[in-house]
C-alpha cells in the first residue's frame, strides 16, 4: 500500500505522461523525415521506430490490459517488440512511415488518456490498476525512450538540432570535499512501498553495507584526463581481461565523441565541438574504462549497495530516503534531470540535492556505473513482463545508479536500477569511485 490519495496517482500520471509526449514530440520532430528513418549507429535504433514503439508499448498495457480493448493494429505488434528485431535490423523493416508512426502514437495516447480518467486505481483493484502502476510503468517507458533517441540524437552527424541552456554553475566558494564517509551497518534497500516502482527495485530488504568512503561528486574530466595523460589506456596493470580485449582490439584512448587536436582536448556535444570542461563530469566511458580509472587512482567502483547506501541512508531516523535529499520529488534546485540541460552541471553544483553523507549529483547528471552484476533483489517477482528485467539478470549486465541529465524525473529516484553491457560508451554514463574504510 502506498497510502497515496488514488487521485493525486491520477494527476501524477497524467503529468508525467504528458511531459514525456512533450520531449518525445520535441526529439521526433526537431529532424526531417530522412533523419527519422535513417540509422545513425548500428547501435541504435531509427527515431522513427522508437516513435511508434512507444505508442505500441502504451496500446498494449494501457489500452488491451488494462482497457480490454482489440489491438487497433495487431499486425505491428512483431515490428515493434525489441526481442525480435535487433536494432541494427530495424531500419530495413516495413516500420510504419512518419506520419503514420505520430498518428498512431497520438490515436493511442488520446484513448490512453480516457482510460486513465475512468479507471479505478484505488487499493482494490488489480495489480496493474491498483496506485495506477501501469499509468506510471508506460510514463516510465516513454521517458527512458526519450532517454534512447537522445542518445541518437547524440550520435547523428551534422549540425545541431537540439540546444539548451546551460545548467548550474556550483554555487559560491564553497570546497567540496573530495570525498565523504559512510558509516558501517544495515540500511534500507530497494522499495515496497514506491507505488511505482519496477520489479527489479523490489522488495525492500536489509542489508550490511561495511563504512566506506565515496567520491563527493563523479569524476571530472579534469580527472580523467590525467589517467589518459598517465598513460592510462596504455597500462595493461589497470584493466580488466576484456576490458584490455577492448582496448587493444578499437585502440581506444579517450572517452567516446573526444578528440585531441592542436594540443587540446575536443569533444563533439549534440553536433557541436568544444573544449572538454575541467570540472564537468566525465561522459561516455564504459564499464571497462571506469573500472581501470579506479585502480588507477588506487580506489574502485562502488558496489551497488554502497551508492544506495550514501544515496538514501539517513543515519538520524535510520530510515531510507526516496531521494538524497529527503522525499520530496525532484525539482530543477536538486537535480539535473529531464533534458532541461544537454550536459551534466559542474562537480559541485546542486548543494540542495546532497545526501546526509554529504555527496551530491547522486540523483541526475550522469549516469553511475557500480562494481555489481545486474541481480534480483531477495523475494524478487517478475511483474508485469519478464523482458523487462528477469531476462537480463546476471554477469553480463553492469547496474548503473542515479540517473543522468537526459532521462525523466518519473524513471528516475534512488531506488532505481539501470543496467547496461560492460562494453558500452554511447550512453550517458560517468562514474565516482570507493575505498573501503
Ligand atoms: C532499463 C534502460 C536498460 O532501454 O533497454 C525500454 C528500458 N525497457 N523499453 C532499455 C526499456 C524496455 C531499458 N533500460
Ligand atoms: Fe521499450
């Protein structure tokens, strides 16, 4: 039972819903048709099919489970179910064309909405109505898509298409420290009571987390490129097996979209090429290349139990947070989320959004992979779909933690799991390192 009034969870929904269309309509219609169509990378999929993929993902769960409504057009179903077509694959499929790809996501969402107005969602109802979890599963899933096409957006060619103000510098003169302590014992894990919360991140349980020590804020690029100008991606000593594989097979030596030209440091940001920021935190690294910074600076990467530790432990009520700074949603004071920014703030930045452990950017900014192996929580049931999580638990898959400046606020909180391949740059993944204590 979450205890929330079912007509603020309506609300809830309907905003959340509606900001995602807002950025989804943005990111869809800010490039031409060719451009909609067109595979950017091999890794990614056309905008034009994450478009109607949405709009297909919604029609399933809110129109056909929920509503019990007839597929409006059953024969897409296939196009748009990722476990049957690769992405690199998709561009070649019969994928429904521009215009028929936004009239259908519109159709869609228009009878979405109606629903969401005659539907129950008080405690009695079914697990998908009940706290209306699956208004806020498909809010969830449009912004973690509007997440995907920034991405491509990142890795397109040519000029921008999308521009942003700056975000918060760090306020006055205030030193950081360069690293906090967080004390021994159990804490809080995972959620039972987030209304809308994932089956991974469930259910809570305790679990003993030994005192460490964990960066203040991701590491910058400043830092990172004193690794790079050690020789860092040169020192086998610092890589893991694969990721020294890696390494030698793409002569890798620097973060993805870097590049060094006259003596400096260049970096291509959403079609536009600048310095790279000292104190900015460092992007597009993978797994790999974050784990070998860490030995490098003789540290490690924090295990996933250690960044919800100092995320949400608050050692005054001994009670988990839902956020670092309390459990209040985000707001544009404490985090850098929902693509208000197209880069993370400077290290330092967001004193309102620190944990009680003193560490900040936790929520936003860039994504931050862990030392852990995407698992199930103890007691863990696959709900609704065992796609979404269970089929990608175990070692191949990296738990990233936090959140980054490209996904919505709805699919993001301290609870929250992400997960990605070791070998993966193109996301909008940083990292902070540990020591133990
Ligand atoms: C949780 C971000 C890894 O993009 O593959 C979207 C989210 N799942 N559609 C992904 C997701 C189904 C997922 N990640
Ligand atoms: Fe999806």
């Amino acid at each position: 039972a979450s205890g929330i009034d079912p007509e603020v969870l309506r609300r809830r929904a309907l905003d959340a819903l509606l900001a995602a269309r807002d950025r989804t309509t943005l990111l869809t219609d800010s490039v031409d048709d060719g451009e909609l169509t067109a595979q950017h990378s091999p890794l990614m999929s056309p905008l034009v099919w994450d478009l109607a993929h949405i709009g297909n993902q919604e029609e399933q769960w809110l129109l056909r489970a929920v509503g019990g409504r007839e597929a409006i057009r059953p024969e897409i179903d296939g196009l748009y179910n990722a476990f049957e077509h690769s992405r690199a694959s998709r561009p070649s499929l019969p994928l429904l064309a521009p215009t028929e790809a936004r009239t259908y996501a519109s159709d869609v969402r228009g009878r979405a909405l109606e629903l969401l107005e005659g539907t129950p969602l008080h405690e009695g109802g079914g697990p998908l109505e009940r706290a209306g979890f699956a208004f806020g599963m498909i809010a969830q899933h449009e912004q973690q898509h509007d997440e995907t096409m920034l991405i491509t957006h990142q890795l397109r060619a040519g000029p921008a298409a999308l521009t942003a103000p700056a975000p918060p510098e760090p306020v006055g003169k205030e030193v950081i420290p360069s690293e906090v302590f967080v004390p021994g014992g159990p804490f809080t894990m995972g959620t039972s009571a987030e209304p809308w919360a994932l089956d991974n991140e469930r259910p809570a349980h305790r679990r003993d987390v030994a005192a460490f020590h964990l960066d203040a804020s991701p590491v910058t690029c400043g830092a990172y490129l004193r690794f790079i100008e050690d020789d860092g991606y040169g020192d086998e000593r610092w890589w893991a097996p694969d990721g020294w594989a890696m390494v030698r097979e793409h002569g890798l030596s620097a973060p993805l979209f870097w590049r060094r030209e006259a003596g400096q440091w260049l970096r291509r940001r959403f079609g536009v090429t600048e310095p790279v920021p000292d104190d900015e935190p460092v992007l597009h690294v993978s797994w790999y290349e974050a784990d070998a910074y860490a030995h490098w600076a003789g540290r490690r990467l924090p295990t996933e139990a250690e960044w919800e530790k100092a995320a949400r432990h608050d050692p005054v009520s001994g009670r988990s947070r839902r956020y670092p700074w309390g459990d209040e949603d985000p707001t544009p004071e404490r985090a850098n989320l929902g693509q208000r920014h197209l880069r993370p703030a400077r290290a330092g930045a967001y004193p309102l959004g620190r944990s009680p452990s003193g560490a900040g950017q936790l929520i936003g900014d860039v994504w931050e992979w862990t030392a852990s192996d995407f698992l199930p929580y103890p007691g863990f049931v696959a709900f609704p779909y065992r796609e979404y999580s269970e089929v990608f638990f175990g070692p191949g898959h990296k738990v990233l933690r936090g959140g980054s400046f490209a996904v919505g606020q709805v699919a993001c909180r301290g609870t929250f799991r992400n997960w990605d391949l070791p070998v993966r740059r193109q996301i909008f993944a940083g990292f902070r390192t540990a020591r133990d204590a």
